[in-house]
C-alpha cells in the first residue's frame, strides 16, 4: 500500500549522483529530506537545492553505527518522523584481483553492507512506532552477478541484496516494507571518482565510457524517478531497466554458465595489475578524474562526454589531480 502522501525522508549517500537525483526526485513531490554523506563540501554546494526549507544536510559515515543512530535520531527530533529512508551511498573500486587488498574489501563494505545495515536498523523503532515506512537498500546488477575487475563491490553488493530481501520477509505484515533496489549501468559521473587500485589507464579505458555511453547507460534521473516510485509503493524488488531482470533469471537458471562467461570477460580485459599484499589494511588506488588527466586521450574524452555532462549535474564535476597524485609512482597511483 502507497503511502498516502508527502512526508519525512532520509537519503544516505544524497550528495551527488544517484542519490542526489533520488533526493531531487523526493524534493520535486513536495517532501521534507534530510541528506546525509560523509564530504562536508559537497553538502554545501548542496543549499540552491533547498526548496522552501524543505532540506536539511548531514555529514555522517554511513560505516559508523553510532553516527547514523544520532543521524536518524536527528532527523525525528527535527521532523517527528522518518517516513521512508534510502541508502545510496557507495563507492566503487576497479581493479584486478591482484591489486586488492582486505582495506579495499573492509572500505567497501563499511559502505555498502555496513551501511544499510545501520541505516536500516536505526529507523526502524521510529517506523514501527509510525505504523508505517519504507526502507530502500539501492544495491546494483553487480550484486546480482560478480562483474569482473569490481570484486570488493560485488561482495558488499551481493550482501546488501541478501540484508533488503531478507528485512522484507522478517518485516512482512507490519507495515514496513523494504525493497531492494539493483540498477543497470547508469550515467552519474561516476567514473570520475571511481577509485582505480590496479592498472588506471587500461581499467579506465573500458570502464569509463561502460559508465558513460548513452544507450547502454541509464540516465540517473530516469532511474531515480523508478527508485522512488518503487521504494514508496512497496515493491520487494526494483530494476531501473530490464537488464538486471535477465541477469537475475540467467544467473538463477544457469550460474555456473554465467559464471564461466563473466570469467571468459575476465581473462580478455586489459592491464596486468600491480601484486600487494592482501593482508593490507591500506586501500591504496587512483581517483578516476586524476587517470582521465595523465592520458588526455581525445577518443576517450569524446566517449565520456556524456558521463561528464552528468557529473556537472550531479554535483561531481572532476576535481583537478594533485601535484602528488601526477608524480606518484606506478604502483602508488594504480597504473
């Protein structure tokens, strides 16, 4: 059953890309939302979105339990209610196996496990007091299928698919719904912060203009206003195209074939990566936009524009490289 009408929202993550576009969308229908993200710096460049007051910001860690407690708390002191909560935060490393160590896994669970899990846990006694709400968990078709060169992604989004279906089934009949969300490729920008950990000039080659072209892309907006609709209606499951449906059924009537195809993918992408210790509690990588700057290849920047036009949008426009970043060596940087 919908909600019946314009309340109380929190979107983790609401600072840039697709969350910022799932915050827009809630803004647009005439709710009160709350933002949430860890960069203090892009909440401010955040105050034009402000419509009537109807935003607040927060800069919280999603990976601290303790952080997001006082956030939710926060929110209800403010508002009285949380009547729906997002969790869109995360982060994304491309890297072959060997240059992955356990902080890359730690760092992307911390935000796309961890998270969920405290934001989900943490507005659900104001929920149950409310009678109602709605939980959505945006997870990816890469936690449907392990994508090759995004293992520490997979991992945590293969997790936070289990957390949402599973909250859907411990939550049914109480007026609490929690639907999990996994996107196909979409155009956010993304790729400009994208964090590169082995070999950034070949990593960067296919996966920029992967996150970038349209038509094999979605645009963010398009799929924010299908995220909303969903999470608000209740759905156990949302797809922002039909993409992540099939992967869903081919993977489910044939894994091991799925799984001998993406190794195939595997074993034909570019870039020998650099060998770390994976017992490293570091997560050493490359930003996508520094990558962009060392190559300056015309060819990919015309398949990238797209993705960059998003990016202004969305509030991530590539930051220029440090000093520290162009002169680091090979194995520093990730190339």
């Amino acid at each position: 059953m919908p909600l019946p009408g314009p309340s109380v929202a929190l979107v983790a993550g609401g600072s840039r890309g697709l969350g910022l576009a799932v915050a827009r969308e809630l803004l647009s229908r005439g709710w009160r939302v709350h933002v949430a993200a860890r960069d203090a710096a892009e909440l401010e460049r955040l105050a034009h979105e402000a419509t009537a007051g109807l935003l607040r910001t927060h800069v919280v860690d999603v990976a601290d339990a303790e952080a997001v407690g006082r956030l939710v708390g926060a929110v209800v002191e403010a508002d009285g209610r949380v009547d729906a909560a997002f969790h869109v935060a995360g982060t994304i490393q491309v890297g072959a196996l060997e240059s992955v160590t356990l902080g890359h896994v730690e760092e992307a669970i911390g935000t796309m496990l961890w998270g969920p899990v405290h934001l989900s846990l943490a507005v659900l006694p104001a929920m149950r007091r409310q009678g109602r709400g709605r939980i959505g968990v945006v997870s990816s078709v890469g936690g449907l299928v392990a994508v090759p060169r995004l293992l520490p992604y997979s991992i945590a989004k293969f997790g936070a698919v289990g957390l949402a279906e599973g909250l859907a089934a411990e939550l049914a009949g109480t007026g609490v719904t929690v639907t999990s969300v996994t996107p196909w490729l979409m155009r956010t920008g993304g790729h400009e912060h994208a964090h590169f950990t082995g070999d950034g000039a070949a990593d960067h080659a296919w996966f920029a203009p992967g996150a970038s072209l349209p038509g094999l892309t979605v645009p963010a907006e398009r799929a924010a206003r299908r995220i909303v609709d969903g999470v608000l209606a209740g759905r156990v499951v949302v797809d922002t195209s039909p993409l992540p449906r099939l992967a869903r059924v081919v993977h489910g009537l044939a894994p091991a074939t799925t799984v001998r195809a993406l190794g195939l993918a595997a074993r034909v992408l570019p870039g020998a990566a650099p060998r770390r210790d994976w017992r490293a509690r570091d997560a050493p990588h490359t930003d996508g936009h520094a990558v962009a700057h060392r190559r300056g290849d015309r060819v990919l920047g015309v398949l990238t524009a797209a993705g960059r036009r998003a990016a202004r949008r969305l509030n991530q426009p590539a930051a220029r490289p440090t000093p520290e970043e162009v002169a680091a060596p090979p194995d520093a940087r990730g190339d």
